[in-house]
C-alpha cells in the first residue's frame, strides 16, 4: 500500500513573513505529503499542487470544534489551538480520506529538508511519528483518531480539563498527547532522537539547536529540497527547521538554494558566518518584548499558579521519560 500523509495547518492572523518558504519546502515533498491550511487568509497557492486551502473565521473554527464536544470548550484567542491539535483527525474527520495512511499537524515557522527520505523509512511501521508540537503524524485510524480521549492521571493529560480551560497547557507536546500515547502503547518514531530536526533555541540570539550539539558557530542551507547545517568544518543533513517564532528578515524570494542565519533567508553566495556581526539589537530587542509578554500573562494569581504547574510537569516528564 503507497503511504501518503494529510498534514493539517490552521492559522488565523498575519502570516510569518516566510510563509512562501514553506510552501515551496511543503510542495518539494508531495510524493508523500498533502497539506490542508486552515486560515482567514486570502490565499492563491494553486501552483503547489498539494496545498489545499480552507478559508473560514476563527470564531466559525471555533464554533465548528465546539460542535464536537458535550462540555463547553475555552478558546478564546487562535494561541489556544495548539492545544487541540491531537483531536484534528477527530474535528477535521471529513477531510481525511481513505487515501491517507496518516494524518498530521505542523506549524508554519518551519522549512522543511528532505522529510520523504526519513518518513518512507517509517511510515506504516508506526502508528504515530513525532511527538513535538510542531510537527506529529498519526495513523489514520478510528482509534488512533480519538487517542487524545484516553484521560490520564493528570491534568496536563485530560483533554477535558485542557479542552475547557483558556491557559495553555502544551497539549500537542511530549508531556501531553506524547505521555498519552507512552500510556496506551501507542507505537511511537522519534526523529529527533536520531537528530533530525533542527529545533532552534529561541532564547538564544544565535543558532542553538535542542537534542544535537550547541554551537554558535553555525548556519544552515537550503539546497535543491534538503537542508544542511555547517559547524566546526562539518555539515549535517536536517529533515526539517524549526525557527520558532524567529524574526526574520526575507525579501519575497523563492530559490531551491538559500542560506539560513539567526536572523534572515540570503538568496546569494555569501560568507555565511560573517553574517553574525550583523545579528544584534533587533533580536535583543524581540527578545526583551517576549518576556514583556510572557510578564503579562502571569500577572493575575491563578495564571502565576498555572505557570509553576506547568514548568513542574516539563520537569516531571523529562525525569520520567527522557532517562
């Protein structure tokens, strides 16, 4: 049986700036991967031929999740909708034909390298690949589309209690659908294990990525549908980058070879690494207006107590389960 995926993004508000990127990465890897873009955007991406476009509200999205539930839900602002990313297969059943062997989720803030190398290796060996909240597939099954039912003994792993409740609880990450699906033995890849995924460090103004070796002294490049990271005379193949939330400066230009610094997509042969004399106050300055942010959101007691709950169920999970 050929193995094909539906990945499904939802996006409500102004796009990042690279969004083009994305889909010229999503559209180098259709032998495998078909994408459904959720948003209230007004899109024309008929030349990617595996991009579909629904265009609603988000209170009609809102309305359309709630509609599928009993008890009423919380959401309140688009941030929420990571929460309810595992339940997609479930909400968004219809879209999900019989042709699909699996279906998914990702964000947009990624580009993505060669993934129908690592993916044709594991696709129908496994029942869910990933457990990262920017990307995840899962097997189009009945079962596997209502896992996220499966209420643990806390409630970071209670869709319910997550489902109905504004805060953020990560529920698409490795302490949420990730402990749900350790629980009920739900057959699991796990490509950054094997590091092969660029996950970039937000908090960090140059290129650090998370499970593979830190050096600031590195870039990334884009060529002809793979992307490669070079540090310390070395190079190393990713099956995709995650820039989380990065500003970065882009000039609407789409190539099958870019370079990727901290700070911008360059279209032409550059010395790479000189680039990060020119990655300063701006980053600082994003930074500094994050935590200004993250500051607010704390504020009132009962966010503050949700906080200190959350960090310590990160904890929790890491002890437990990355041993």
């Amino acid at each position: 049986m050929n193995q094909k995926a539906l990945i499904i993004v939802q996006y409500f508000g102004k796009f990042p700036n690279y969004f083009p990127l994305f889909c010229q990465s999503a559209y180098n890897n259709r032998n495998l991967l078909d994408f459904l873009v959720v948003t209230d955007n007004n899109l024309n991406l008929e030349k990617y031929s595996n991009i579909k476009v629904v265009k609603t509200t988000f209170n009609k999205f809102k309305n359309r999740i709630q509609s599928k539930f009993e008890f009423k839900i919380a959401l309140n602002q688009p941030y929420k909708l990571n929460d309810f990313k595992p339940a997609y297969g479930y909400i968004l059943d219809e879209y999900i034909s019989s042709e699909y062997t699996y279906w998914g989720f990702c964000d947009l803030d990624v580009i993505f390298g060669d993934m129908e190398s690592y993916l044709s290796k594991v696709m129908g060996k496994y029942d869910k690949i990933s457990n990262l909240g920017h990307f995840q597939l899962y097997r189009n099954t009945d079962e596997i589309k209502k896992l996220f039912m499966n209420i643990g003994n806390r409630k970071f792993q209670n869709y319910k209690k997550v489902f109905s409740n504004s805060a953020n609880f990560s529920f698409d990450e490795q302490f949420g659908i990730g402990v749900i699906s350790i629980d009920n033995d739900v057959l699991t890849a796990y490509p950054q294990h094997k590091k092969l995924i660029a996950d970039i460090t937000p908090s960090i103004k140059n290129f650090t990525v998370a499970h593979d070796y830190p050096n600031e002294n590195n870039y990334f490049y884009y060529d002809k549908g793979k992307i490669y990271r070079v540090f310390e005379d070395r190079k190393r193949e990713y099956i995709y980058i995650h820039l989380q939330k990065r500003n970065m400066e882009y000039n609407n230009e789409v190539g099958e070879k870019f370079y990727i610094v901290p700070n911008k997509f360059i279209f032409k042969d550059i010395d790479a690494l000189s680039m990060y004399n020119s990655v300063g106050e701006d980053y600082i300055e994003y930074r500094q207006r994050k935590n200004k942010e993250r500051c607010k959101k704390i504020l009132n007691f009962s966010s503050l107590i949700h906080s200190i709950e959350f960090k310590l169920e990160v904890k929790r999970y890491f002890r437990k389960y990355e041993k």
